[in-house]
C-alpha cells in the first residue's frame, strides 16, 4: 500500500537519474506522502489485522504437542521387557 505509493512516486522522478541518487528519492518519496494518506493506510490494515484475528481466534490458544509422556514411557518400558523376557527364555 504505502510501498506502491512510494514506488509510483520515485518512478514519476526517475527518468534518466543515476543510481547513486535512489536513496534520495526514495527519502523524498516517502516524505512527500501525506499525513492522511498514511493514517488511510494504518487504518486499513488494522481493520484487516482484526478480521484476521476474528477469522483465526483459534492461534490464540496455545497447540502443544508432548513428544514423550509419562504414561507412553512406562508403556514402552513394559513393553521392552516383556520383549527381554521373550527374548531370554529362548
């Protein structure tokens, strides 16, 4: 939004001009971009950054994942030795 504007400004002032002077149109074109302009922009992307929010409320419940349990530890030990036992009666 206000990247476009800016783009659309330097490109209007950049015919013909060296490289080395890009900073500073760069710098005029941004300064050149009215107060209202920038709070029109502001304002519509907090509208979105709320829509956004509204749309998606579930990202503001934390999504753990446990990667090893207490529960899956004890599991896999019995498990293991039943396998030992198994394994040593043989």
């Amino acid at each position: 939004m206000i990247w476009a504007s800016m783009k659309r400004k330097v490109a209007e002032v950049n015919i013909g001009k060296p490289a080395n002077q890009m900073p500073e149109m760069v710098q005029e074109a941004f300064n050149s971009i009215p107060v209202k302009e920038w709070c029109n922009h502001c304002a519509h992307v907090r509208k979105l950054e709320e829509e956004y929010r509204s749309k998606d409320g579930y990202l503001d419940t934390p999504f753990i994942v446990e990667l090893c349990s207490e529960s899956e530890e004890s599991s896999d030990d019995d498990s293991q030795d039943e396998s030992d036992e198994e394994f040593n009666s043989i």
